[in-house]
C-alpha cells in the first residue's frame, strides 16, 4: 500500500514545519522544487499493493536514494546526516 505524507501545513507548537526554518535558497531545497514528484509516484504505485501495512511515501524513498548517490552515503549514514541535517 503507498504511504502517504503528511499533511504539511498543520501547525504544531512542539513541532514546527521543516519549510519554516530551512534556507529556501540551499541547493538541496532548490532541487527539490525542480524535480516532477508526481512522476515518480505515477510510474512506481504500480509495484505497491492495495492491502497490507502503508509503506513510506514515495518521494521520501526517491529522495533518500538520491541523497545517498549525491553525498555517496550508506543507509546508516544516511539516516545519521539526515538527523545532523534538515536539508
């Protein structure tokens, strides 16, 4: 089952927005903006079933790999730099 992100603009005092406190004008933001996230989610839902437990939501996969190939991260140190790292 795809996952779905979160909704993004919820106010939460104890846990402000990432887009609240990043630099909008860091090159990993910027990225961001430029990249179709509506086509990975239309060529990859398909190899997602419609029962079972949800899984992570598509772009957080996508992006994850990415990071990864960009800064030639492994899966430990990928989630260390991404708590060190809101970008």
């Amino acid at each position: 089952m795809i996952g779905k992100s979160s909704n993004q603009n919820q106010q939460n005092l104890f846990k402000p927005l990432l887009k609240e406190f990043i630099n909008l004008s860091h090159e990993l933001v910027l990225l961001s903006n430029k990249i179709d996230w509506n086509y990975f989610e239309t060529e990859f839902s398909s190899l997602y079933s419609n029962t079972g437990k949800p899984a992570m939501p598509i772009r957080l996969m996508v992006g994850s790999l990415m990071l990864k190939r960009i800064y030639n991260l492994g899966d430990e140190t990928l989630a260390e730099a991404w708590k060190m790292n809101p970008f």
